[in-house]
C-alpha cells in the first residue's frame, strides 16, 4: 500500500562551488497539478577557515612582575596554495584590578626569519580605562601581506606602552581563510622601521640623523607591487597652527611618499571620526576629539600605496617626506613609522632587496 505524505516540506541538499550567495529556482512539475510549483532557493556559500590562538590573555603591563613586551613562538597554517586572506584579531581585557587608564601605543610583530628583524604587522592605540570588549572579537587587522612569513613555526610579539602595573590581558588569533589568492607567491621586505615606540619615531620639525631613503630592487617576474605603510604621531609641540592643535599627536598634516623623486603617494593624518568609535566606554578619558590620523581604542590605519605597473625588474628610490614644519618649542615631537614593499607572483618570487 503507498505512503501518502502531507509534509510540505522539501529537503535541499546545497554544495556550493564559490564564495558568493546564490538565488535560484526549484520548479516542481507534476501532471497531477495544474500549475508548477516555483519555489525560490537562497544560500550562501562561505569559506572555510583555519584559525590559531596564539597569545591568549598574555599580560603585559610595567612592574608587579609584569612586563610592556612578550615574545612567544607558534605554530601557524603550513599549507597557504589555497590561502586567500589571513585576518589577525587582538582582543584586550582589563586584569582583576582594571585596565590602565590612558590611550597608549602598542603593536603586534612577526619575527622575519631571513633577516631577524621584527616587522611590524599591525599597530593600535589602547583604550581610556578600558578594553575592546565591545568589539566581539577585538581589533581586525589584514595581514595577508605578511603571508610569506606567517606560515609554520612563527616568533610572534606584543607591545604595550602601559607604564603601570595594570596593563591588559592580551590575546591574538589569525584566521587563514581558503579561497583564490589574487597571486600564488609573496614577498615582503623591510623598508623603513622607526616603530618600536611613541618616542623611537622620526623627530618632527627639528634636524635628525633617522634616515628615510632607501633604494629597492624589484624581482624580474614581480606581477604586483605595493608598498605598506603604518604612521601615527606623538608630542604636545604648540604647532603655530590657526586651530592650535599641538604636533604631531593632533596636528593635521599630508606626508608624500616619492619615488625617483616624484611626489607619487599621500599619507592625509586627519581626522578619522573618533567621537563614532564603536570602543565608547572610554569615559572618563578624553577619547572623543579627532587625532591626526589616529584615535584612541581604535586601530591604526594601514596605508596601501599599489603602483600602476608591476615594477617588475626595475630599482628605483624611495623617499618619505614629512609636511613641512618647523618646531620651535623645547617640546618634542615624533612620528612612528613603518614601511614595507611588498611583492606579488604566480611564480616562485624572491623577495625585493632593499639599499639603506
């Protein structure tokens, strides 16, 4: 005897083939029914990914047995053919006994396994009083540049420049998200690195000794090429500007990056809208006004400066230019500043020399 089914239920089995959401039809045709059946079929297809915890509630803090720094070694993703994206998150949380109380510099680094350098990934300024918890997973950074070099036994540190006891409690993760990479083979080199603190920047407005060219020899089969830029600015120097804001923590200022001489790129340090800042229980700090490029509990932007050509072959120079200002208080005033080249092929790539 036949089973006879009421359900109105129709079970969909979907495998999708890319990345993407897909709507489509189910049209059910049947000579007992007058009129198909069209049924719409919505889904989405999502990547698969990988994700390490490294660093997880690592304090760092200054005395009480505590320190600004920790250097630690990890295991990463060791297969990247399929890798598509790597995003880095850090998440603060305040100690037993609260968060320090000021907006201060930190930043995560990689250790560069050919050179020993520690590069610079990401950088933030920490929140007033608090951590980043409103943020569900912290602070997302891209790191997809630094793929070369995040791949198997990787030395990894954190920095904050809290300057009491109470510090953070620090965790970072990555996720390796698979998919089409725009190219099959990285390379990443240091080009400039005056980034291991708020005062170990460029002095600003005053003659120094810190060197900001350098000359960079491009790999013959580079298929792309960009260079990656972090900067923010410290010190209360009256700047002798109509708003009076003081540099280079809050003055606004235009910085170039030429190459061969040329004025090619901008780095604008303006407002970024910090009073909209998703990290808002800051209070009573005084997180709301606008910094020059920079607000407090917020990441620090990423400057991508992409050439037009593949640069492929080619040596050319580099020069970072500071907006013209001359300080003539006893203040100081700096500017932290990483830069990286990075290169990109769909065959075997060395990585571009770079000539301090």
């Amino acid at each position: 005897m036949p089973v006879i089914s009421t359900s109105s239920l129709i079970f969909v089995r979907f495998i999708p083939d890319a990345i993407n959401t897909f709507q489509e039809n189910i049209v059910i045709q049947n000579t007992d029914i007058a009129n198909d059946i069209v049924i719409a079929l919505n889904g989405s297809g999502t990547p698969v990914i990988h994700n390490y915890l490294t660093f997880n509630r690592t304090r760092v803090a200054f005395g009480g047995g505590f320190n600004q720094t920790s250097v630690q070694s990890f295991n990463l993703h060791n297969d990247l053919s399929n890798i598509e994206a790597i995003k880095m998150y850090v998440k603060l949380t305040c100690p037993s006994g609260g968060c320090d109380e000021w907006d201060v510099y930190a930043n995560v680094k990689v250790t560069d396994p050919v050179s020993g350098e520690r590069y610079e990934m990401a950088r933030f300024i920490t929140p007033y009083w608090n951590d980043n918890s409103q943020l569900p997973r912290g602070f997302e950074f891209d790191v997809t540049d630094f793929k070369s070099i995040l791949t198997g036994n990787v030395e990894l540190r954190i920095r904050t420049e809290c300057w009491n006891a109470k510090g953070y409690e620090v965790s970072v993760d990555f996720d390796y998200i698979e998919g089409t990479p725009d190219y099959q083979y990285y390379g990443i080199t240091r080009v400039l690195n005056y980034d291991n603190g708020s005062q170990a920047g460029v002095p600003y407005g005053v003659a120094h000794t810190f060197d900001l060219t350098r000359s960079i020899n491009i790999p013959s089969n580079a298929q792309n090429t960009h260079l990656r830029t972090i900067i923010s600015g410290w010190g209360q120097a009256a700047s002798g500007d109509p708003d009076g804001r003081t540099c280079a923590e809050w003055c606004y200022r235009t910085h170039s990056v030429s190459i061969n001489g040329a004025n090619m790129f901008q780095h604008n340090l303006g407002p970024l809208g910090c009073a909209s800042n998703p990290v808002s229980n800051q209070a009573p700090g005084n997180w709301t006004p606008d910094r020059a490029g920079w607000c407090p509990g917020m990441e620090v932007p990423t400057r991508i400066d992409s050439f037009t050509s593949s640069m492929a072959g080619t040596t050319f120079t580099f020069e970072y230019g500071f907006e013209n200002w001359t300080n003539t208080t006893t203040d100081n005033s700096f500017y932290p500043i990483s830069t990286f080249v990075v290169v990109k092929s769909d065959t075997p790539i060395s990585r571009a020399v770079v000539i301090d």
